[in-house]
C-alpha cells in the first residue's frame, strides 16, 4: 500500500489579484450610512442621492 502523497498547491499566498484593488481611493469621512427610500436597503455611499444602485438601475424610482 502506497502512502498518500500530497499534491504541491497552487495558491499564491499573501498576493492579491490587481482587480481587486480600488479604482480610486476613498476616505472613510466621506461615506454615509443611508436608507433607499423605494426598497429600504441600508448601504454606505459618498453620492449626494439616497437611492440605491440596484433601485437607480431598474428605474423603480
């Protein structure tokens, strides 16, 4: 019976992929907490209007 032999990983430990990383740097002062008025999701935003992503996109505003 042959022991088990363990196969050699592939991952890249300790290195994060370049499309991860932030567009544009952000400060935390400047993110809000706000409450969509149409489907009263809570999410942190620096953009002037109250209206989520998902509800600006499907026009149900």
């Amino acid at each position: 019976m042959k022991p088990k032999v363990r196969k050699k990983s592939k991952k890249m430990v300790g290195i994060r992929c370049q499309c991860q990383d932030r567009a544009v740097p952000i400060s935390k002062d400047e993110m809000r907490v706000v409450q969509c008025p149409v489907c009263l999701k809570i999410y942190k935003t620096n953009h002037p209007e109250n209206i989520c992503f998902s509800c600006k996109t499907k026009a149900r505003y």
